[in-house]
C-alpha cells in the first residue's frame, strides 16, 4: 500500500511531469488483476476520476486506459463504483473534452 499511497501523492502535485508519471505508473500496475485489486482496496479510483479533468490529455489518456484495465479485471464493477462516487459527471465532461479517451471509458462505462 505504500507505494500505492506514493503514486496517489503524485497525483496531487502541481507538476504535470509528475502527475504524468503517476498515472503511466498505475496504468502499468492495473495491467495485472491482483494489483487492479489492490488500487480499487485502496481507493485509487476516486483519486484518479477527479483527475479525469487534467488539461494534460496523457494524463487523461493514462487514467481512462487504467479504469478500463480495472474494469476488465472484473475486481470491481465500474459502472456501479463510479455511480455511487458520483462521479459519472466527471466522466462525461472528459468524455467531451478529450475525444481519445472514449474508446477506454465506453469499457468502462459498460
């Protein structure tokens, strides 16, 4: 979990180098189903939704492309997680914004 919560940080910091960073680093560990596991146990998703509105679209292209490994990890149910953050606004507003990311959110959203 520590390094997770480290990542997390990342996502926070002012520098678009370092939330860059962060999200490749996730989306990289998303990629096995044990550590989707653990970002959902140890709330990574609702950090990385609120990052969905970042102005850096890597940033947005990595979160979407991470939520989808998560969802296709069958760890947790997307849809009904992200219903009950409240945060499918979140995810509209970047699926307008960023045309890229739609591809990875619709397997979410399914």
């Amino acid at each position: 979990a520590g390094a997770l919560d480290g990542l997390r940080d990342l996502l926070d910091q002012p520098s678009a180098e370092a939330r860059h960073v962060a999200t490749k680093a996730l989306l990289s560990l998303a990629a096995d189903p044990r550590n989707a596991a653990a970002l959902v146990a140890n709330g990574a998703v609702r950090p990385l939704v609120n990052h969905l509105a970042s102005d850096d679209s890597r940033v947005q292209e990595n979160i979407a492309m991470t939520l989808e490994r998560m969802a296709k990890s069958h760890v947790v149910d997307s849809r009904a997680q992200l219903l009950k953050m409240g945060a499918v606004s979140s995810v509209n507003a970047a699926w307008d914004a960023t045309p890229t990311i739609q591809g990875p959110l619709a397997g979410v959203l399914r």
